[in-house]
C-alpha cells in the first residue's frame, strides 16, 4: 500500500509575536531618545558651565564649579542607570505579553499551564544573546537594590574581580545592552512564531 505525498506547507510567522516585537520596538525607541536627550542636556550643561567658568575666573573660589560639574557626572550616571532599567523593562514586558500569547494559542491545551519559555519548548541558552541579556537584568537588580557590584553580576565575566564596587557611570553599557536586548528580542519573537504556526 502506498501512501500519498503530503502536501508540503509553508510555515509563517505568527502576525501577534511580530506585533508585540513592534510595540516593544517602539518602547526601545523611546528609550534612545531619553538617553539622547539626557546627552544633550548633559553636554549643553557642560557648555554652559565653561562660560560662565570663562567669565568669572574666581581664582579663590573655584569649589563651585567643582560642585557642579560633579552634580552634572552625577546626571549622566543615573540618567544611564534609569535607561537600563527600561531596557530590562522591556525585555520583561515582551517576555511576559508573549508567553501569556503563546498560552492563548488555539489547540495549545498544555500550553496553558506554561511559566516559562523552555516549558514552550524555546531553551532560554538558545536564544541569540541571552547570557548578554542576563548581564541586564542581574545590572538591572543590581542598580535597584546594591547600587554597587552585587554576587549573581560579580559571576559574570565583565564584572568578575569587582564584587562590592560602585556600579559607576554605566553609559557605554548601555549601548552595548541596547543592541544585544534588541537581537534577543527580535530572534524570540522569530522563534516563537515559529512554534506557534503549522
């Protein structure tokens, strides 16, 4: 007896996971522009503070202008710190919109008890970037609870040899994060339309 060919069918991917990976695009977008505007704001402070250092030249009290530049450092540093926490922020929210989607799947009837994204067959390990994305969020509870270099952060390997240290201005961080939070982001939406999709 012979069997018939199947008839082969084109996988797509799941309009919901790529309309979810757009809004949360958008929200990493919003954080671009508050870091850009806190790096406007930053250098036109310092602008303004070399004129009026210019104009003044007060040999015998210089101590505010040491004042005020170490407020402006002191800007810069949180302003980088709140930029991570929204990264991570974002990266949790899409997490969470999408595995609560993944659950609501027609058909999926063992889909929804899921927690977690390995329960939905995704291997967190084999997501592009994912131990960079853990840097961000241990970063993440670290800038929230220690301010400074906490045990789970001090076990990775940037961050290795400086457990208990000031977390310091996390600015060029940021970038980094940014760009791998993005790649994680975008490859987990792939992989979980994909999943959901015949």
């Amino acid at each position: 007896m012979t069997s018939r060919p199947r008839k082969f069918r084109y996988r797509r991917r799941s309009p919901l996971f790529l309309r979810l990976w757009s809004f949360t695009k958008g929200e990493l977008h919003d954080i671009d522009g508050f870091v850009n505007f806190a790096r406007e704001a930053r250098k036109s402070e310092e602008e303004r503070l070399e004129r009026l250092a210019a104009q003044t030249r007060r040999a015998d009290d210089d101590d505010w202008l040491a004042d005020v530049s170490a407020q402006i450092d002191d800007f810069a540093a949180l302003s980088a710190e709140f930029a991570i926490i929204g990264l991570w922020r974002c990266v949790e929210l899409y997490r969470k919109r999408a595995i609560r989607a993944a659950k609501a799947v027609p058909g999926e009837a063992a889909a929804a008890r899921v927690r977690k994204l390995s329960k939905l067959g995704i291997p967190t390990q084999r997501i592009r970037c994912a131990t960079t994305v853990n840097e961000l969020r241990c970063l993440n509870d670290a800038i929230k609870h220690a301010r400074s270099v906490d045990g789970e952060l001090a076990k990775l390997p940037r961050w290795r040899g400086k457990r208990g240290r000031e977390l310091g201005n996390l600015e060029g961080h940021y970038a980094r994060l940014r760009s791998a939070a993005e790649r994680y982001l975008s490859n987990l939406a792939y992989r979980l339309s994909r999943r959901t999709t015949g």
